[in-house]
C-alpha cells in the first residue's frame, strides 16, 4: 500500500465523551469495525471502513476533560514546522507537536475560524 502524499488529508478523529455510543452509531451507520488500542494509557479505538485494508481513522475518549469534536488530519513533512506557520497564518496551536513512543509526531490547531484540525508525521518504518 502507497502513503499519503504530504500535505494531504490522511486520518480523522472523532473525540467523544461517550466513545461505546460513538462506536454503535457509526458502526450501525456505515459499517465501520473498531479495534481498541490502550497504548500510553488513553483509550483509543481505531476505524476500519469497509473495504479498507487497514484504520483510516480513531475515536478518542475525551473523559469529559473536554468537548467532543470531529477532525481531519493531514500529514505533513515537519509537525512543529508546520505548526509554526500555521500559527503565523492565523491559527491557534490547541495541542503542540508532540511524539508518541512509537515516533508518530502530531499537534492539534484551530484554523482562523475555529475549525479543530490535526497535523501528523508517521512513524519512522523499521528497515
């Protein structure tokens, strides 16, 4: 399977306080099988869609600690480059770049008009 290009939309994020009901209503919608993944202590549930080979996408239990929210993430060359110019395009940095243990790189913004997005690097392949 091919990688995203850069720059392009390549994951989405539902977060929610009620992740069982996210996961019943989206699964009753469209298909969509979930598999959860508690790595680093949080809970996350990735998406599988139909016909997909692999997650296109995740549920995130907020916990309350915050409001629910749907975003897309695009993947870019540089997290914290990326996150720098967005913020001098206008953007507010809500979570900044942050690496989880596997190496993945990803931040959270909102755009000049509030809209909630997500940047990413994947993680470096092992060779």
């Amino acid at each position: 399977m091919s990688e995203p290009a850069y720059n392009s939309v390549a994951w989405f994020e539902i977060g929610a306080d009620d992740p069982d009901a996210i996961e019943r209503f989206y699964g009753e919608l469209f298909g969509w099988t979930f598999q959860k993944n508690e790595e680093g202590g949080m809970e996350y549930r990735m998406v599988t869609t139909p016909g997909a080979e692999q997650p296109s996408g995740g549920v995130m239990s907020t916990g309350g600690r915050f409001p629910n929210y749907a975003a897309f993430y695009v993947v870019v060359e540089d997290v914290a480059a990326t996150v720098a110019k967005a913020e001098r395009l206008g953007a507010k940095a809500l979570l900044p770049p942050t690496t989880a243990p596997d190496g993945l790189v990803f931040a959270q913004l909102h755009d000049p008009s509030g809209n909630q997005i997500g940047l990413f690097t994947p993680a470096p392949t092992a060779t």
